[in-house]
C-alpha cells in the first residue's frame, strides 16, 4: 500500500465474527436446519464451516454481493458426531465452542485442543471447571479434551474472569441441562446477548444476558431457527479508528454506537467528530489527532481486539499517550513491526508508552494476528512511501473484503502473491 492518502466515503460492516462462530457452534443444539444471516465472508467461517461438516452437518453458504457477509445454513442430523478433528481445531480457537452444545445434546464429545492467534495463553481452565460443575467428567488425552455426561445438572457457576468463551460454552451447555443455572461474573459482550437472543428463538429460557449474571432454565430440546448476526463492533471500530489516522471523513453503515461507547469516547478526546447515526456512525477528523491514553478491558471497557489500532492512532498523534492491556499478555506482540514503520513505543510489562509522531516511514512488517495486521494496514496508511504487510492471511480471519473496502474509501492499496 501507498501512504498518504485520505480515509473518506462509506463503509458497510456485515456480521461479527465473534458472534457469527458462535451462532454456528449453537445451531448443534438443534435437529433440522438453521439459517444465519449476515455472516461474514471470512476464513474462520470456512474453518467452523467444515468443522460441522465433520461433524455430520451439512453447511451450505450464499454470499450476498457488496455486503462482505451472506446467508449460512446449517443442517444438523439427530446424532451429530462427537469427535472433532484436530487439524482443524488447531487453526481457530472459537472451534472449542462446539464442546458445550456436544456434551448438553449428545451426552459427551471429544474435542481437540484449539489453537489461534499467538496473544497470549487463554487457558481453557473455566470451560472444563464450569462443565464439571453442570456434572460432566472432562479428562485430557493425546490432544483431545474427553468429556462425558448422561445428563447436565444445573448450578452455580463463578467466573474467575468474566471469560467470553467460557460464558458462551457454559451457557450452550446449559439451555438443555436438567434445572436451574446461574453463571456469575459473567461477560457482557453484545456477542453474548447476540448469542442468548438466538437461543431465546429456538426455545431456551435465558435471563440476564448482557448483566454480570446470566440465569438459564434448562428444557428438554431446542428448536431450529433462521437468525441475523450482530454487526461486528470491532470492525467499524477499526474503520472509525482508521478515519481519524488518515485525517478522513467515514460513515460506518450498521455500525452500532452503543456497542463501541468507551472506543468513540477516545476518538472524541482525539479530536474527532463522531456522529451516531440511524443504521451507522460517522466519524471525521480535520487535524493531526491528539495523544489518548487507553486501558483494555471487558466490555463495556476499551476492546483488547482494538489495541493495536490504539497503539497505532497514538503513534501517529501529538504528545504522549500510555496504553494498557488488561486481557491478553501477548497482545503487545506486533509493536516490534510497528516501530519498524519508525513508531516511537516502549513496552513495560502490560502498558505501552507511546510518543506520537508526524508520519511513518514505510517498511515491510509482518502480521502475527488478525487485529496486528489490521493496525499494521492502518499504520502503512499512514507512511510516506510503499508499505508491505505480509502473512494477511491473518487479517483474512477477521476482515472480509478488506482490500477492495480499503480502495472503497481511497486507500492504494493492492494485494500481491509473493513468490514462493
């Protein structure tokens, strides 16, 4: 890509990936088909895509044209599998999700151990003992996570970190235990509200989603359902991001303000204009913008999946801004490129102290996950020549369409093979 130029036009966020892997893994708690709407035309949807396939669904996908996202059906049979094959649950993380619907429907599965971006170790600590407390007996072996449970009992469960994936498991699990679950401390993501919303629909009695205490009611079966996806707040939040780093003007179509308070709150403290608008959000910025300092947390806090973006805003803004990651001690990973693009970042521990500078000077940097790579695309947008960002398959992961979204709003950008 070719820096310099200036993020400006309209930009349409599909479905979110976050809640998108989810909403596939829940369809398993279902016999018959299960429609999605607005599920993101990315990698990791092929990758759960085949997962289920293995499984003994079968998965067809219609992509919708100019909208990044299309329709995904899911036909589950009255005895999925139960055995999940490693060498597609070690290249995506979310592939665990499938345990808790497994183990509440089939009475046991036996998942491979996942893998996913390098940021950091997310032990699956919270899973296994969450399980154990709904009555299921997990033991590992050869890679493989074994659980088994003739029938889930319902508790009290206690998060000791309000973990997304944990509550998501936990709560698949326990739509169709026997009783009464409560999860405590547990996360608040829209994700997690997107995902009980889509339960509630197939007949799943849930209360509390969205607060720190999520109440399930077990029933006997679930029904299947046709369902659109929640937009993805982390893409639109790289795109307003991306606006204020170019100096640009974006409306964000489906973007939900409400979804991303905390993030727009900087970008406004930054200097920029930020409107909410019917079915979107705009963000403009006419100046250099001014240094902010972040702090990561669940949500409603700063997202961790956009602090390379922050650490990128501020490396390009004036004065001096201290970011702090709270959630993934790998996260800080990528600044090694960034300071290749001549970004001034120091790295104590969990804060980065970031000295902002006028513009980068381009250089050939590497992706080493999905949201990196997406700060990186940013940050060579902001260079003063020819950047090079390689390994995108990383930020295939995450972002749909993502080059021809860039050259949508004026970026020059292009995506090369390179030889070997």
């Amino acid at each position: 890509m070719t820096g310099g130029a200036r993020l400006a036009g309209r930009v349409r966020v599909t479905g979110a990936k976050n809640s998108a892997l989810k909403l596939m893994a829940a369809a398993l708690l279902a016999t018959g088909r299960t429609t999605i709407d607005e599920v993101p035309d990315i990698l990791d949807v092929t990758i759960m895509s085949e997962v289920l396939r293995r499984l003994g669904c079968e998965v067809s996908y219609e992509r919708a044209p100019g909208t990044g996202g299309g329709r995904l059906s899911i036909d589950v049979p009255e005895r999925p599998s139960t055995e999940t094959d490693y060498d597609l649950v070690r290249r995506m993380r979310a592939s665990i999700s499938v345990l808790g619907p497994l183990v509440a429907r089939c009475g046991g599965a036996r998942v491979a151990l996942p893998g996913g971006d390098a940021i950091g170790s997310r032990g699956l600590d919270m899973h296994i003992s969450g399980l154990e407390r709904l009555g299921a007996t997990i033991v590992s072996e050869h890679g493989f996570l074994v659980a088994t449970a003739p029938r889930l009992t319902g508790t009290s469960i206690w998060l000791d970190f309000p973990s997304v994936g944990a509550t998501e498991n936990l709560v698949m699990a326990a739509v169709l235990a026997q009783g009464t679950t409560v999860v405590d401390n547990a996360a608040r993501e829209p994700e997690i509200v997107d995902l009980c919303r889509m339960l509630g629909e197939m007949g799943a009695r849930i209360d509390g989603a969205g607060t720190s205490t999520i109440t399930v009611e077990g029933v006997d079966s679930l029904e299947p359902v046709e369902y659109t996806t929640v937009p993805d707040r982390i893409v639109a939040g790289t795109w307003a991001i991306g606006a204020v780093m170019t100096r640009g003007d974006v409306v964000i179509e489906r973007g939900v303000a409400e979804h991303l308070t905390v993030a727009l709150d900087k970008l406004t403290d930054a200097g920029a204009t930020v409107e909410a608008l019917t079915g979107g959000i705009r963000v403009a910025m006419d100046g250099r913008p001014r240094c902010v300092d972040v702090v990561t947390l669940p949500f409603p806090g700063f997202p961790t999946d956009l602090q390379p973006m922050a650490v990128a805003l501020a490396a390009v803004s004036t004065g001096t801004a201290l970011i702090t990651e709270n959630v993934f001690e790998g996260r800080f990973m990528f600044v090694n490129e960034l300071v290749r693009l001549g970004a001034d970042v120091r790295i104590d521990g969990h804060h980065a102290v970031v000295r902002g500078r006028e513009r980068f000077s381009s250089a050939p940097v590497l992706a080493t996950d999905i949201r990196a790579g997406a700060g990186l695309v940013l940050g060579g947008l902001c260079s003063d020549g020819v950047t090079e960002v390689q390994d995108v398959h990383h930020v295939d992961r995450g972002y749909p369409d993502f080059v021809d979204q860039l050259r949508g709003l004026g970026a020059h950008v292009e995506r090369t093979q390179r030889p070997g």
